[in-house]
C-alpha cells in the first residue's frame, strides 16, 4: 500500500525542467500514470501540464526550483498525494489558506501579534498531517488566482502562492468581512477552483436564537429572546423576570451587557460590564431606564434576554464555554469544554474580565448545584453543545468548521444557551511543550483534508 503523504524535493531548475516531475516509479504502476505524457499537476488554483519521469526504488517527489516557486514552495515539504486517472490529474495538497484580520511586517517574529503563536502551530500541524498553509489578509487579496501570504520556513516570509483548496475564515472584523473585494475574492474562488470556505460569516445573537427556535428538540435550551426596539417589549420581559439582560446584539468579550432587575417599589437597578468591574445606576422608573437606552439603540442593536438564576461559586455565577469542531468525517465532535467562574465585582465570566477557568466537573462540585444534579452534568452540557452544533447547520445557510459554544446551568441543573461564536479566540499564547500541537489544531486540518479530498 502506497502512502498517500510524499515527501517532496526542491531541486534545481537546471536538473529539471519546470514542466518535469520525477516520482517513484510505485506511484507510477500502482496508478498507471503515462511516462512521457502530459499529465496536470494540480496545487491549489495551480494547474501545471507536467511529464513524469519514474525514478526506481525512490517513494518522494521531486520538482524544480521554477515549479516549486510558482505553488509558494521555497524548501523540501510533506505533501498528501492522488491521482485522478479520469482526469490525468495529479493532485498535491491540500493548500490551505487561513484568511486573519491583519499583519505586522515590521515584526517578523511576531506579524500577526497574538495569534503568531496559533499559526505557528497550525504549520506544524499540517507539517504532521501533509498539507501546506498560509496566511493571508484583506490587503493580500490581488486577484483570484494568486494570492500574497506568509509561509514559514525557518521563520516567517511572504511569497505568492495560488489561491487555496480550503479558506478558514478568522476574520475578526464585520468591516472586513464585509468587503466588496473579500467578499467578491471568496465568492470567485468557490466558483472557479471549487475552493471551501468554512466559518464563512459571523453569527448574530439574534439570528441564532431566531434559527434555533424552529428546532422542537433545542427550544428546552432557549432563554425567551427578543430584539430591543420598543419600551413595550422592555416592560413585558421585566414584568415576566425579576432579572433581564441585554445585550448588544453583535457584542463579543462581554462588552456593554446590561442587567436589570427590579428594586424595591417601582425602582430599577441596572448593572453595566466595564472592564473594571460593574457600574451599577438606578432608576426610578422603567420609562427612565428605557429613555437612557433609547440614545444607545440609535447605534446599538440589542437582544433582551430572560434572566437566568445560574449556579455560583462562592456567589460568583458560572458558565461553560464548549468548543465544537467538524472533524475528518465532517461531522461535529466536542474538541474542549471548559468552566468560566466569573471575577470578583463582575456579572459575566469572560477572562478580560477577571474571570476563571476550571474543569467543569470542579465546577460544578464547588458549586451551590445539588448533588444529584452534579453528576451528569459534564455529559449533559457536552450533549447539549453538540445537538446546538448540529442545530446551527441545519437552520443557518452558512458552512461553519468550529463554534464556540457558550452554555449556562440554572440552579435546579437545567442547561441553557448564552450565545455561539462563529469565531473562536486563538489568542492562546501559552508555550506548549516539546512542540505539541493543540487537539483543536489538529482538527482544524482533519476536517481541511477531509473537505478537499485528501
């Protein structure tokens, strides 16, 4: 049995042509490739007319500086490899290109500041697993068929490389998402190079609720949601809860949530997420909380959300963020969940806000959840997570390869979704030993290989 990851040789052009390749003579009677033929050698957008020369006892690949130079390779790589005898189409791969926000070339250490570290290891992974990546941002985008991008090679280096197989979408900015050329580069690449674009577009709050809804099965996990737009929906939903939350319908990292509860008599007191704490103000009426709002809303679209009586750790609430991935069958796997114990003086559990991460089990044993309730809890959220996953495919049309999926648990134990993030911080700059590679990288590549075929 032949394997399908090749080594592959950089070598110079004036041993072999451009429009040469030498493969071990296995790959050529296992596949009956034609000797003296051409045949397309296919990487990416490339489409290259190549012969094939048989090289005996020898299971790589060689090629020329000139061709290795046109596919972005500068130096000696592992490579998935297969052969398309209907086609005559050699295929390398798969190239993948992971689309970021933006660069820093002035720090060729560090070009993309926090996620430097992340890239680095999504290199490593596809050096593991036989494909080949780069980064490129909004800016890079020149056409269709080329595209500017890092690579690393014994540190980082921009080159031209063809468009990819795979774009993983880490764009972290609506703007630049949004953008005609980003927009129009994407939907061109998909109709002429059948490239896959996954986690294609951002998720909003209000959106996923609303998908959500037409699901019998995931209602039990839907808080009652509505868009904020008039003071009759704020006065139904206060009159439903004690407690209300809003929030910005396209917020992230906890920012600008408000929480609202009745206080004594006919008062309100609403709490404010800063970064230092909460800011607390009180109101003597609902009308004067909705006029201090309605100045917000002008700019802000926001969700109000039933409030939830969620399990605390010494007072402090508790959620959980689950990070979901597709994997290389394509379907959904839980890759890490994980317990967000919210700061001191803070209302939401977001680590830029103080809070604290914990196994879910330790959570919920240092919690104020029964007993009984305790002990299903992690495989109740990781079921939960997963039917949400599988939930977000089927009712949103978007293709998506990993979300993170936060959940909350009320105090009689029933579990409840929070939000989904289409975009799920890699800003992990912890040093991993001996070079591991993270599960959730991995994956990341599983799922890239398993969408291009290889």
């Amino acid at each position: 049995m032949l394997k399908s990851k090749i080594a592959v040789h950089v070598i110079s052009s004036g041993i072999l042509p451009e429009d040469t390749i030498m493969l071990g003579e296995a790959y050529l009677k296992q596949w009956k490739i034609p000797l003296g033929q051409p045949i397309t050698l296919k990487f990416g957008a490339l489409r290259q007319p190549v012969k094939v020369v048989s090289v005996v006892k020898f299971d790589g690949m060689r090629i020329s500086q000139l061709l290795a130079g046109r596919m972005g390779i500068h130096a000696d790589c592992p490579l998935r490899i297969q052969y398309r005898r209907d086609s005559s189409t050699l295929s390398l791969g798969p190239l993948i290109g992971v689309l970021i926000s933006r660069d820093n070339p002035e720090l060729p250490s560090r070009p993309f500041g926090s996620i430097t570290l992340f890239c680095r290891e999504l290199v490593a992974a596809c050096a593991a697993q036989g494909a080949y990546v780069y980064f490129f941002t909004p800016e890079h985008i020149r056409g269709i068929s080329t595209v500017e991008g890092w690579i690393y090679e014994d540190g980082w280096r921009k080159t031209a490389l063809p468009a990819p197989d795979i774009v993983n979408n880490r764009l972290t900015s609506r703007k630049l998402e949004n953008r005609p050329s980003v927009q129009q580069f994407l939907k061109e690449v998909k109709l002429r190079y059948n490239t896959t674009v996954f986690n294609e577009k951002f998720l909003d709050k209000t959106e996923v609720f609303d998908a959500l809804k037409k699901d019998a099965a995931l209602i039990r996990y839907l808080p009652e949601s509505h868009v904020l737009r008039t003071f009759t929906t704020l006065k139904t939903m206060c009159t439903r809860y004690n407690t209300v939350f809003i929030k910005p319908v396209r917020g992230s990292l906890g920012k600008g949530i408000i929480r609202v509860s009745r206080a004594e008599g006919d008062k309100y007191l609403a709490q404010y997420a800063t970064v230092g704490g909460t800011k607390k103000q009180q109101f003597s009426s609902l009308n004067k909380l909705f006029t201090s709002l309605s100045g917000k809303m002008k700019t802000v679209k926001y969700q109000i959300q039933q409030g939830l009586n969620l399990i605390t750790i010494n007072g402090r609430p508790v959620d959980f963020r689950a990070l979901v991935q597709k994997n290389q069958t394509g379907n959904w796997s839980l890759t890490s969940i994980v317990a967000r114990t919210a700061g001191n003086h803070h209302f939401v559990s977001n680590l830029a806000r103080g809070g604290t991460l914990s196994t879910v089990k330790e959570a919920v044993m240092k919690s104020n959840l029964s007993f009984a309730s305790s002990n299903d809890a992690p495989a109740r959220l990781q079921r939960a997570a997963l039917e949400i996953a599988r939930g977000i495919d089927s009712h949103i049309p978007a293709h998506f390869g990993e979300l993170g999926i936060d959940l909350a648990m009320d105090s009689v134990g029933r579990i409840w979704l929070l939000e989904v993030n289409s975009k799920p911080s890699k800003n992990d700059n912890t040093p991993l030993p001996d070079q591991k590679i993270r599960p959730s990288v991995r994956n990341v590549i599983r799922y890239s290989r398993h969408l291009a075929g290889f």
